[in-house]
C-alpha cells in the first residue's frame, strides 16, 4: 500500500465520520462544519481519482455554503448562536430504514452497472472543454451569485454582531412594539427564555 492509498483511506475515514457526526451532533453550526468536512474530504478524494474539476468545485461550493448556513444559524436560531443542545433528529426509524435502503440501492447499482472502460485520450483539454459545458453561457449568472453571496455573509456577520437585531445581544432583545409605547410586537418569550445566560 502506497502513499496515495494510505490518505485515501484516511480520507475516506474522514468523510464517513464527519457525515456520521453531522447526524449525532446537537447543534446546527457544528452539524454545518462537520459537513463541511466531510465535503472537503470527498472532493480532495475526487482530486486523487483524476477528477480534479468536481473535486476541487466540490470543495469551494461547499465551503461557501456551509459557511452561509452557519452564519444564517447564528443570526436566526432561538438558542444563542444555534449552540445550545437541541435534537437534530426526528423520526429515527423512518430515518434509518430509508437510510439502509438508499445504501443498499445504491450499493446494487454500483455493482450492477457496467462502467465505460473507454480511455480519454491524455491530450484532450476536458476540464476546459467540461467548463464550457457547465458555465460557458452562464458565467455572468454564477459571478452575480457569487457577489450576492458575499453581501450574505457580510450581512449576517453584521446582523449577529453584540448590538442584535432589536438590542444589545447579551442583555436579551425583543422586537419593537407594533405603536410606540405598546407590547412588543411577536410572540412574547416564557419568563427567562429570551435572556442570554453567560457561562
């Protein structure tokens, strides 16, 4: 077993743990990162199989969703920063029963299938000729996405700063009254479950 093998191992190892504990995990922005490394993990697999293209566009799509997940997490979860405990899942039975079956099909058709065995010739430029394919008439299209994303994750660093949505973060906030001097406006917290508890 060579070099090449032996990460693609650990590799693999780490994909597979990282995805288990995105399931095993109690809070929204470890299960995004967990999932964020397994991702990493599987496009660098994609790199050592000759498919740099999908593994390294893995990689980055990924990463930038994850990250906006997250942050979206700390900016909208109940709990402080989507870190409190909370059960991540439900229906635990349909859960591993459609589980085992997705695994068992998905194993059958790899088994089953039978896969092209017709070389590309090593000289034919087919990530340039696959981005074309994929990005040729919308690269526009994917830069606005891009720069759209961007003011996303500015905007929810910003919102989910100390001063919080209706004030100060640590010193709880409420939203403001629908006419000045009234109740706030929204479903009203149980007594103590809008504070932040420092620890």
């Amino acid at each position: 077993m060579g070099l090449s093998d032996i990460l693609f191992v650990i590799l693999s190892a780490i994909a597979i743990v990282s995805g288990w504990r995105v399931f095993a995990t109690d809070s929204m922005v470890r299960a995004s990162f967990l999932l964020l490394t397994s991702f990493i993990a599987a496009g660098l697999m994609m790199v050592m199989l000759a498919a740099p293209y999908i593994g390294i566009a893995t990689v980055f799509m990924m990463a930038v969703e994850m990250m906006v997940m997250a942050l979206f997490m700390v900016m909208f979860m109940m709990n402080p920063a989507g870190l409190n405990p909370m059960m991540m899942v439900h229906q635990h039975r349909i859960s591993i029963g459609a589980g085992i079956v997705a695994f068992a099909g998905l194993t059958l058709a790899l088994l089953l299938s039978r896969l092209p065995t017709d070389p590309v010739d090593p000289q034919r430029p087919v990530i340039h000729e696959l981005g074309i394919e994929l990005l040729g008439a919308s690269m526009l299209i994917f830069e606005t996405a891009g720069v759209t994303l961007l003011a996303t994750m500015i905007g929810a660093v910003v919102l989910s700063s100390r001063a919080g949505r209706f004030g100060p973060a640590d010193e709880a906030s409420v939203p403001p009254p629908l006419e000045p001097g009234g109740e706030p406006a929204g479903r009203r917290p149980a007594d103590g479950a809008g504070h932040h508890h420092h620890h």
